[in-house]
C-alpha cells in the first residue's frame, strides 16, 4: 500500500537530506586524504598526516582536489612549471599526430 506524504513532511525531508549530504562529503574527502596518506606511510613512501582535506576543512570535490595538489607540491616539490608541462605534454603528442596523419 503507498503512503503519500503531505508538503510539509516533503519540505522537511528534503531539508534534512540537504544538510546530511553537505556533511557526508566533507567526511567523504576527508576519509579518502586519510586512507591515500596512510596507505602511502605503509608503503614507506612520504606522507603528510594530517593531509591537507583535514588541515583545509574540505567540503567540495574542487576544494579536495585542490588539496590534493597542494599535497603533491609540498611532498614533490614540482613547481607551475612542472604542472604545466605534466597537463599539456599529451595535447601537444595529440596535436603532433594529428598533424602527420592529415598531411599525408
């Protein structure tokens, strides 16, 4: 049998699921910085503990990539110059073949 539910009733739920959702992804990106740092200490590899979602209160998935990237500066030391060429290398290979295949 299906139960409908007033205006009312739908006004709250759908307040309540609003502020659980927010809170649920701050936990989200906060446990994933905790289990990457920790799993990488147990590798023996360079972690930062607490790693930067903690230390930065991360509630979007921009904000936790962010500092995940402030992670990988600080550990590797790779500076603008490095992200540049790290996130054009591939377009650029891209472009130089479809260059050969439409000359030929």
């Amino acid at each position: 049998m299906k139960q409908q539910i007033t205006a009312e009733e739908r006004k709250t739920i759908k307040e309540v699921h609003e502020e659980v959702e927010e809170e649920e992804d701050g936990h989200l990106y906060h446990t994933k910085g905790w289990s990457r740092e920790l799993r990488l200490e147990s590798l023996g590899l360079p972690a930062v503990v607490p790693p930067p979602e903690e230390e930065k209160l991360v509630k979007t998935a921009i904000g936790a990539e962010r500092a995940k990237q402030s992670r990988r500066d600080e550990v590797g030391g790779r500076g603008k110059w490095g992200n540049f060429i790290a996130q054009w290398v591939l377009t650029w290979l891209l472009f130089g073949l479809y260059n050969k295949v439409t000359e030929a």
